[in-house]
C-alpha cells in the first residue's frame, strides 16, 4: 500500500472533524474523559468493581474498552478472564485483541491458556501483534499445555491460522525462556540455525541454562551479530557446560577471544562469566582488561578478578588505586583487593575509612567485611546512618548463618533511627530464631511505623513470622492476636503474601486508599489518554555532570499515573542533585534515591502500570523492591534486556545521549532534570 493510500482515510475522517463543532467534539471528549476517571481510580485502588468493569469492556468508544482491559490485567484478579477471553473471540475492529492476551498473560491463569490456544487456532485472520502477544501470554501463563502448543508452533509455522509471516514462531522463539523446565529445548536449537530467528533463540537458550543448548550457544560466539554473542557467553556457565558433558577448559578457550570483541557489551558479559567460572589460569587477561578503553568493561574486570581472587590481579587493582580513575573504577577495585590480598587492603584502605565521603566509608566497610569483620565496629558506630547500614549488609553478606558477634551489633541498632539500618538489623536477627528476640522484633516493627520506605516493617515481620514457624511458635501468639492491621498496605500485602495467619486477622490488602479525587482522574485522562497534542509525550532533559544532555521522552497514554508521579518530582527539582547510585555495566543505571544508597524514595508508592512497551536499549523504566512498590527510583537499559518485559513499567525512552548514558558510572551526579 502506498504512502498516500494509508493517509486517504486520516486526511478524510480529519476533514469530517473539522466540519464538527469545536464545542461538540469537546463535550464528546469530556464524555469520554468522564468514563475513563472511575477505571483509572478503581485500577488505583487496587478495586475490582466488576460491573464498572463490565460495562467499560463492551462500551462504544474505543478507548475506554482499551484502558478497561489494561486494568483488568492490571488488577489480576481472576473474575477478568471471561471479560478478556471475550474481547478475543468478538470481531476485532480496534485493535484490542493484542491488548486483551496482554492482560491475560499479567493475569497468569492456567484457565486462560485453553481459549487462548483456540483463539489462536482459529478460523479468524490475526493481527501480527495480536499474535505476538497471544502466544507471549502463554509463555508467561505456563505449565504443559502451554508448553506444548509453543512446541508446536516452533515445529509446524501453520499452527496458528494465517500466520503467514512466521510472526507466531518469532515469538514462541523469543519468549519460550518463560516456560523454565517445560521449554522446548530442542525446537530452540533448530531455531537458531534461522539468521532471522538466531537472536531470540540465543536468548531462550542461555536464560535456560540446558545443557543441551550448550553447543549451539558455542557456535553463537561465531555470530556476526555482536547481540547474539553477548547473549551466547551468558549462558556458558561452568554447572550447564559441566552437564553437556563439554571441556570447560576449552570453553574457556573460546571465550577468551571475545574479550577483543568490538562490542562493550560482549566483552562485558564474557568478563562476567569468565569470573563467575572460577578458572584462576585466566586472571591475566582478566587483569589485562582492567585497562579498556571502556569504563564498563574495566569495573567488570575489576570484579571478575575479585571473584577469581587470584593474585595475578593485586598489581593492576593497585594501580587502579593509585591512578585518576572514576570513582566507581576505584571503589571496585578496593572491595577486590580484599577478596585477594588482605595485606595489600589493609595498605590501601586506610584513606578511604578515614574519608569525609560516606560513600566512602561505605566501601572501605566492605572490604573489611571480606578480610576482617570484627574491624566493621567504627564502622556500625558511624555518624552516617548509611555507613551503618552498609557495614551490616556486608557483615550480613560475608558471615552466613547466626554468628553470635554479627547479631549482638544487630540487635543493638534494631531501635536505630534510620530505617535502612533497622532493615537489615531485623534481617540479621531473624537467622537466630530466637523467642528472646521478639520483644526487640515486635518494638522495631512498631518503630516503622513512622518511616517512609515499609522495609524495616516488612523484615521485622519476616523475624516475627520464622519464629511463628519454629517450636517456639507460642512466643508471637500474643503479637499475631493483638496487633491491630496497619495503615499501609503493602504490610497487609506483605502478609497475605509471608503469613497467613496474620493477614487473616488484618484483613484483605485492596481496595486501598489513594488519596486522589474522581477530578485529579479525570485530569490525567485529559491529559495522557484523551488529548491528541505532544503533551501526551512529554519531554524532559536530564543534565548529567561531566557527561552531557539526555533527553528523555515519557509515554503518558502507556503509564499515566507513572508519568505524572515522576514530573511531579521533576516539578518540585527532586531529582536534581542526585547520584546514580547503582550502575551495572551492560544492563542498567538507576537513580531516584535521594539518600543515595538505594534504600531511599519520596515517602509514597504508586502502582505499577505494566505495558506492552518493551526493554530495548535506552528505554526508562520504574525500580521496584516488590508489586506496587514505584515511588522515585528509575533505570535506564544499556542494552535489550526483555527478562524485564511484563515486570516493570516501561515510562519512557531516551530520545538521544544514548552515548553519555552509556558511560555513566556509579555516584554520577545529575545536575538536573527539567522539561
């Protein structure tokens, strides 16, 4: 079809609107904005109104049927399937078929997948997209006959009817990782011998860790497509190798070459393997790396090296300590020096725990976790909460089990005023299992019950809920009868999900209260899901010191609510001042947390609002410590990572500065970010 025959019905339906009234199209638009408000609201309070619902599924207007089957996945709740499976079998005039298998798929119902396969198989010509995501659904719902129907769809291209751009078998390739041990191993290896379907294959492949996709994934280092490379090395572990019955030490051989790769990213992931392997006979290259050209891969080599702990790596950490490097390059490389070299730590640390930086002496605690934990007491006593908190999450991290000095610091700081240091306080002190412990459990939960982030409540629960499940379960009885359900409810949450026995006496966690009016719904469908202007796709700048202007492009009618969160902070110049707090080459780098330790947010939660958006490369999307749990802190992907697709809300995309995200390294400062 040519360019001018796909406008002809635009330029015609444009030219019957501008023979309306302006009044009369905008009475039809607040109309519609009037039935859009209670869906957003009732998705926002968690609230299954069904016959709200019900009727939104079958209304005329187009978009209020798409945002009412958005908030049946949204809402998960089971009593949506007959609503959704119905959108599949009516005619498809809108494109709402595609939306309706990706609120299935969120959904997770084993009894979707039988309708799902005969919508499939149906007599109906399918949308391409509405095929992708129908068979997308399945893998994510699971279980045998999901399984086998995406078996059959790699072994027969006319399993789904009319399908015949292969547009089915792409995606059962793509996404057939999701079906964990039912996953048909062997039609991915036949798929990967496709040019066009290598990729996905690749991918299927390594997240699986079958032993029998090792040989393919060994031919896939040949790749020319440097994506198909980088996704080949991760799945060359030593357990899978081991299991496919190959020479681990000539797979070391073929991936040694890929640390020369043109590509960052396959140099990164084969550093990562590489250490994550264990074989000190590379430690050489591995330190040879540590003097890429590229930030990424020298942190990578940095830690690799820390894992090998071989001590052909102490003379290049060395120098990295000793030379300009970033911040982030030096910190990693003290924390390796300590899982190598004890002697040469202990020359190297004594600056950095002496520091003004917290950051600092965040890392310097660290490293003494690895070499020395009764030397962490200066740091558990720091000034800084963060300090502290750092100093027993790596205490925590090196010491396994119950150690009797690691819970008597514990238990001494449950009463903290921070509440990240009383996160992991209660952490530590639930490995005792301890009856004696609940008086300071119980305290530090109520404690919580005034911080802004519900961690330290939620750990405090966990203590609680081990001892209910040891012999000396009599001891919370007393806490499980009395305490009264909290306000919060992502602690009601919490419990439906870790103690039953608790949250059948505080009560079902939804609907919840929002604190917003019908007029702030109706504001943001005006806004994001009604209005036919660019404000629909905002646009900010984020300035990144050292680094450059990134602009960023937000998806308002995909996220809404996530849209106007985060402007809100934008707004109000939260953001500006901040550091990227966590950077993993290759996947992610995340900011948003103004303590700068991860633990921090603004004070509120919003929910999540998954869409069909996918993580490629530069896509911007909200951090998560659980379901419904986004509040200020974001990530930007270094590169395609769909394992994220379905789980977190995608809000928008980098519209440029794609090279300066790439080089952004830990305890980057953003100077600010404005539209």
């Amino acid at each position: 079809m040519s360019i001018e025959s796909r406008l002809r019905p635009r330029l015609y339906l444009l030219g019957l609107l501008a023979l309306l009234p302006c009044g009369h199209l905008a009475a039809q638009a607040e109309a519609t904005v009037n039935k859009l408000a209670p869906i957003l609201a009732a998705e926002d309070a968690r609230d299954f109104q069904e016959e709200l619902l019900a009727g939104a599924v079958a209304d005329p207007d187009t978009l209020v049927r798409r945002t009412a089957i958005r908030a049946l996945g949204h809402l998960g709740d089971p009593r949506g399937l007959p609503y959704l499976l119905g959108v599949l079998t009516a005619p498809d005039t809108a494109g709402l078929q595609a939306e309706a298998a990706f609120a299935l798929g969120l959904l997770r119902d084993t009894l979707a997948v039988p309708g799902l396969v005969s919508w499939l198989q149906g007599p109906r010509p399918l949308a391409a997209d509405a095929i992708t995501e129908g068979v997308t659904a399945l893998t994510r719902i699971g279980g045998a006959e999901a399984a086998r129907f995406v078996d059959q769809v790699l072994r027969d291209p006319r399993a789904v009817s009319g399908d015949s751009g292969g547009v089915a078998r792409a995606a059962a390739v793509a996404e057939a990782w999701r079906l964990g041990r039912n996953a048909p191993v062997a039609g991915l290896v036949a798929a990967a011998s496709d040019q066009g379907l290598a990729g996905g294959a690749v991918y299927s492949l390594a997240r699986l860790r079958s032993p029998a996709g090792v040989p393919t994934l060994l031919d896939a280092l040949r790749s020319p497509d440097a994506a198909v490379r980088a996704n080949a090395v991760r799945g060359l572990d030593t357990a899978s190798v081991r299991a496919a019955g190959q020479d681990n030490a000539a797979v070391t051989r073929a991936l040694l070459p890929l640390l020369d790769d043109q590509d960052v990213g396959v140099r990164v992931n084969t550093l990562r393997v590489l250490g994550a392997r264990g074989d000190r006979g590379v430690a050489g290259r591995v330190a040879s790396a540590v003097e890429d050209r590229s930030t990424a891969v020298q942190v990578t080599a940095i830690q690799a090296l820390g894992q090998l702990r071989a001590p052909e790596g102490v003379e290049a950490l060395q120098r990295v300590l000793r030379g300009r490097r970033a911040w982030a390059v030096r910190r990693e490389a003290l924390v390796a020096l300590a899982r190598i070299d004890a002697t040469a730590f202990r020359a190297a640390v004594l600056s950095w725990g002496t520091s003004g930086d917290w950051r600092d002496r965040a890392a310097a605690a660290e490293g003494w976790a690895r070499v020395a934990p009764t030397q962490l007491s200066r740091f558990t006593d720091d000034a800084d909460a963060r300090v502290v908190a750092a100093a027993l999450q790596a205490w925590a991290d090196a010491v396994p089990g119950p150690d009797a000095a690691l819970l008597a610091a514990a238990r001494l700081r449950l009463t903290h005023p921070d509440a990240a240091v009383r996160a992991v306080s209660a952490q530590v002190v639930a490995r005792a299992l301890s009856r004696n412990d609940v008086p300071l459990l119980v305290e530090a939960y109520h404690r919580a019950a005034r911080d802004s982030f519900p961690d330290a409540a939620q750990m405090a629960l966990g203590g609680l809920a081990g001892i209910a499940a040891s012999p000396d379960s009599g001891a919370v009885t007393g806490f499980v009868l009395g305490e009264p359900a909290p306000a919060d409810p992502l602690l009601k949450a919490w419990a439906e999900a870790n103690w039953p026995a608790l949250a059948e006496r505080w009560g079902w966690s939804r609907p919840i209260e929002t604190g917003r009016t019908l007029e702030d719904y109706r504001d943001i469908a005006r806004r994001y899901l009604v209005s036919v202007d660019a404000g629909r796709y905002p646009r900010v700048v984020m300035e990144v010191q050292d680094r450059g202007a990134v602009p960023i492009e937000l998806f308002g009618p995909d996220a809404p609510l996530t849209v106007a969160n985060f402007l809100r902070l934008v707004d109000q110049r939260y953001f500006d001042g901040l550091r990227f707090h966590r950077v993993v080459p290759n996947f992610v780098v995340q900011t948003g947390d103004p303590r700068g330790d991860g633990w921090g947010g603004p004070g509120w939660s919003i929910r999540d609002e998954i869409n069909r958006r996918r993580y490629g490369s530069g896509v911007v999307g909200m951090a998560l410590s659980g379901p419904d749990t986004g509040g200020s802190q974001w990530f930007i992907t270094l590169s395609p990572q769909p394992h994220l697709d379905g789980g977190y809300t995608v809000f928008g995309r980098l519209r440029g500065g794609d090279r300066y995200v790439a080089e952004i390294t830990q305890g980057d400062l953003i100077r600010r970010i404005h539209r």
